[in-house]
C-alpha cells in the first residue's frame, strides 16, 4: 500500500484540496483508495459523503473521531487490499505525533501558497520534517507543490525563487481556479470532470503524478530492505 501524506500546518494552503484530488485520481484509475481525514473540521470526509453513489468508492477514515466503543487501531483500520491511502492533516500539525505516519509515508506532500506568511512558513514546516520527524533531504521523499497561484505575480515570483533555494523537489504549479471549488462542491475531484473543463489543470497535475509515481519505484526497490509496516495504523499521540 502507498501512503501519501499531505501535510502543512499553515491554514488553508490546499492540503484537503490536494488530498480529495489524489483520492479522485487513483479512484478514477481503478485503484483501490482510502482517504484518511486526521482533520477535526471534517473536510475531507464531508467530501467523500457528498460523492454519488455511483463514483468509484472511495474509503474514508474520519481519524480526527474518537469513538469509545472500538479500539483504535480497529477504528482506523483500512480495507484490504487498498493500493493507495491519501493521509489528509489539519493546520498546526504536531510533527512528533504523527512521526511514525510520516515515517512509513512512501511520499509527502506539501501544498504552499504564493504569499510571505505561507513560505515562511513552510520553511519552518521543512525545517520541522526535518528535525521533529527525521525525514532526510537524501530521501526525497518531500515535495512541494505551489497552490493557487496566479503567474506574473510578484508573489508567485519570490515564491518559485524560495522554492528553488530549498533543495526540495519543488514538482509542480496548480493554478487558482474555481474548477477545484466546484469539484469539491461535487465530491470528485478534477480528475472526474469533463477534460476539456480542466485542461490545464489536468496539465499542471501531470509533473505531481510523475513524481508519486517515481517515489513508488523506489519504494518498491527498497521495500525488501526496510519493509513498510502495512497493518500499522497511523497514530496520533
Ligand atoms: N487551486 C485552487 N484554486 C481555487 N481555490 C482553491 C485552490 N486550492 C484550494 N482552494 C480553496 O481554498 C480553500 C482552502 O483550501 P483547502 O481546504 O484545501 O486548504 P487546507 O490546507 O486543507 O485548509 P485547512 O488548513 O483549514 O484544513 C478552500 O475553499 C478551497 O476550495
Ligand atoms: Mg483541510
């Protein structure tokens, strides 16, 4: 199974935006696909239950939810099988929580929005990755993602400037569009909607899509040295 972690604990970055897309995508490809919500604003699983029955299932875990009367590794057990896990985390996420999450993630990714606040703060994010929860540089496992960019803005500018500097795979721009607004409105994600719609975003998605792809080559190469802990449930505290 691949985990996908997104994560960046600044508010509103597109970490729920980014998480439903990647549920859609390997959804819509024939996987099978869990969405795992650790957010108690319940985004991502609001989304799910929007999602027409007749859309390829996705499994949602609402992780955020305690309920007293299984344990919890029972209540955030994933059906079997499941090929891919899309792990979507809330704003002001406790790294050494979720260490062992992001420890056993085949890849994460961290969506950043163009403006000052936001890259100074995933600065400090990467900085957390690094020290909190023991993700090196060499594994290239961490990627950064722009979101909801407008190009030839300054912003989008000093932005792609402090990408490159950071010696993080910087894959891909997503574009601030109301095509994600209005999937998400739906439950799907882009990935589901009439191509000719989303284009360009389908264009844009392609470099992340690569990437995922990529990280899963080596983690199969480097599987029989370091087997993943399939059965173990991300956990929290
Ligand atoms: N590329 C985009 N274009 C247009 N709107 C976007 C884009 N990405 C995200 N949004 C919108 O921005 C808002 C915040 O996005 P999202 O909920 O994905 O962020 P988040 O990081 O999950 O937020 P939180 O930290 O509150 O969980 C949402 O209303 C979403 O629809
Ligand atoms: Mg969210």
């Amino acid at each position: 199974m691949k985990r996908i972690v997104v994560l960046n604990p600044k508010g509103g970055s597109g970490k729920t935006t980014l998480a439903t897309n990647l549920a859609s995508l390997f959804a819509a490809r024939g996987h099978k696909t869990a969405l795992m919500d650790y957010d108690n604003q319940g985004s991502s699983t609001y989304w799910v239950n929007q999602r027409g029955a007749e859309r390829p299932l996705i499994q949602i875990i609402s992780a955020y939810k305690h309920p007293i009367s299984v344990t919890r590794n029972y209540f955030l057990r994933v059906a079997p099988d499941t090929q891919y896990l899309i792990i979507d985390t809330p704003a002001a996420l406790d790294f050494s929580a979720f260490q062992r999450t992001l420890r056993e993630a085949t890849a994460i990714v961290i969506p950043v929005l163009p403006s000052d606040v936001d890259i100074h703060a995933v600065a400090n994010c990467i900085g957390q990755l690094m020290t909190l929860a023991k993700i090196g540089r060499e594994e290239r496992r961490i990627a950064v993602v722009a979101n909801r960019v407008r190009k030839h803005t300054l912003g989008y500018q000093r932005l792609v400037f402090f990408l490159n500097s950071l010696q993080i795979p910087f894959i891909t721009t997503l574009r601030d569009t109301q095509n994600y607004i209005n999937a998400t409105a739906q439950g799907i994600g882009i990935f589901e909607m009439a191509p000719n719609r989303v284009q360009d975003d389908l264009i844009a998605w392609q470099p992340l899509i690569e990437w995922l792809h990529a990280r899963e080559e080596i983690d199969k190469s480097t599987q029989s040295l370091t087997p993943l802990a399939v059965n173990a449930a991300p956990q929290r505290g």
